[in-house]
C-alpha cells in the first residue's frame, strides 16, 4: 500500500513539474440543472375528495406526496406559491393541479381540470388545460383565479376572485354527496342549499344550449 502511494505522488510529482507555466484554463462550468420531469396526471390521480386534506372548507393532496408542504401554502396567511404536485378542489367536478415551472406562465402552471364523477365509476376528465378551460357555469378558470395572483392563484373569498354562484354551505354539501365516496349525513341547511342549486343549474342549461 506504500509503494503504491508512493508510485502514485512520484507520477503526480513529475506532471506537476512537467506542466507549462502559462496560466491553467479556467475550470468548465458546471453544467445545467437539469429540466424538471413532467408531471404525469391521468384520470386515476384524482379520487373522493374527502379522502384529500380539508382546508377552510376546501381539500388539497399532493400528487407527489409532498402533502406538507402543500397545507403550508395553504395555511400561508399573506400567500405562498404551491408545491410541484398540488392539487386545490373545491367541489368533486373540477381541480386544479401545480405542474413545474415553466408548464405555463400565465397560469403559475396550473392546470385546470373539469371531471366527470359519477356512482360506481372511476373519475373521467372531461376538459383539461390552462387558459381555454370553462367552467359548467361558462366562466374561464383562469379569469376567475387571476386576481389571486399573490396566493397562487387559489381563490378564496378574501383573494380577489371573481365570484361563483355557490355559497359556502352549497359546497360544503356537494363535498359531501361526492358519489365516490362514502355515504355521509346532510345536514337541513346543507339539503336546502343543494336543492337551490340543483334548480339554478336546471333553469342555466336551457340557456347553455341556444
């Protein structure tokens, strides 16, 4: 073992001294970070969504399963941009999900998703994008989220978001009436709303078709 490190300082000795005295050449750069791996979401990403985190009366998960990091921007009281992996819902029907930077700018890469969610079968998407997507009451998702810029663009009632026609206690009982879930109670307040917004959407799909 001393030979041999003996041998290796001579040779290392005698390129030392073998070198030319002009200035070394600058060490490479180090090379690019590489391009962060696409997110791959299919109609099995997403499930009831009382199986996701609740948070202010809407559910948040982590494709990646970086779920901790999601609930503290969530939490984040003056806003937080979210995780890589992030997925915001609000009612079983649409999500919005954070893809890495560089997906589309003029969403913070979100991409919004409409789902079809019904009794006995597995969640189909029905529309999926970024800046074209319209939500079952005909607004734009991203005219919607935009003014809530400073919180990544997940709307709440204090983030500048245009408003939708569904009250606190509407979503509360369309949570819980996620057909891929479990059977759970209503409450009266939450039967009333659901009724009201069963006939609202009623009276809005004649005037969708013309």
């Amino acid at each position: 073992m001393r030979i041999a490190f003996a041998i290796s300082a001579i040779v290392v000795l005698a390129a030392c001294a073998a070198a030319p005295t002009e200035p070394v050449a600058s060490m490479a750069a180090p090379a690019a970070a590489p391009a962060p791996k696409a997110l791959e979401i299919t109609e099995a990403s997403f499930g009831c969504i009382r199986d996701m985190t609740a948070v202010r009366g809407f559910y948040v998960s982590n494709l990646l399963g970086n779920i901790d990091a999601t609930v503290a921007a969530a939490n984040a009281g003056e806003g937080a941009k979210y995780p890589v992996g992030s997925v915001v819902q609000l009612v079983p029907g649409e999500a919005m999900v954070k893809h890495p930077a560089g997906y589309d700018a003029a969403t913070n890469d979100w991409e919004f998703f409409e789902l079809d969610v019904k009794p006995g079968q597995p969640t189909k998407i029905r529309v999926r994008g970024t800046t074209q997507v319209v939500n079952q009451f005909g607004g734009n998702c991203l005219s919607c989220h935009a003014p809530a810029v400073k919180y990544d663009m997940v709307c709440e009632q204090t983030h500048g978001c245009l408003p939708i026609p569904i009250t606190p206690v509407m979503s509360r009982a369309i949570q819980k009436t996620d057909p891929r879930c479990a059977p759970t109670a209503l409450a009266d307040d939450e039967k009333a709303a659901l009724a009201q917004l069963m006939a609202m959407l009623g009276a809005a799909r004649p005037a969708a078709g013309q």
